[in-house]
C-alpha cells in the first residue's frame, strides 16, 4: 500500500460535484485505488512482468475497474442546442480510454523521472 504520493500521475476529466452542483476537472488518479494499482503495475511493468502493450492495457482496467458506469463519475452532455433526450451519459473512464497510450506514457515517463538510475527489466 502506498503511504505517501510519490509520482505526479495526472489525467483529467469532467466531473460533476454534488456538493457545489458544478462540473469541474477531476485527475483520475485522486482516486487512491487507481492511484496504488497504477504504481504496483508500473513497479510490475518495470520488472519486466508487462511489455508496454500489457501495461497499457492493464492501466485501462484499473481506470475502467474505479471509474466506469459509477454515478459519482458521470456527466450528461449534449451540443448547445441539443434536446434533453439526445443529452448523452459519460464517465471519467469513457473521457480516459481513447486516451490511454498517452496517458500510460505519461504514467511511464513520470515514473523513470522518479527513478533515473532503475533500469527496466524487458519481459522474455
């Protein structure tokens, strides 16, 4: 478990606060879960368990695992002139996924930043 914040992982989306009725941008990786699993596959990824497709793809199910379908996650959205039934529903994951090479490469690169001298180990 991670005690403390080490990496500065970001990716942001829209999300709706019940408490202050706004739509704000939220980093998924607030989410602590999102945040350790991140951490723990990076740390996997760099001892060679994941190649990078792996890793990508398992970024994307921990992202979809805490952020997918959950209502505190979701947002109606629809063009200016759009009519109530064609308001369509979101989620932080729907905004991430079609992002996700770029934000595991973020993820990957803050993590070597973090540790110059580690050497990544390539999965056989």
């Amino acid at each position: 478990m991670v005690k403390e914040r080490n990496y500065d992982f970001h990716y942001y989306a829209l999300r709706h606060d019940f408490n202050s009725d706004k739509i704000y941008s939220y980093n998924v990786f607030d989410n602590i879960q999102v945040y350790e699993c991140t951490v723990k596959a990076c740390d996997d990824y760099w001892k060679g368990k994941y190649t990078y497709e792996e890793f990508t793809k398992q970024l994307d199910k921990i992202i979809m695992w805490q952020e997918w379908g959950r209502c505190e996650y979701e947002i109606i959205v629809g063009g200016l002139f759009t009519k109530e039934d064609k308001y369509r529903k979101i989620d932080c994951y729907m905004q991430a996924h079609p992002n996700i090479d770029l934000i595991a490469t973020q993820v990957v690169n803050e993590y070597k930043r973090k540790h110059p001298r580690k050497k990544k180990i390539e999965k056989e």
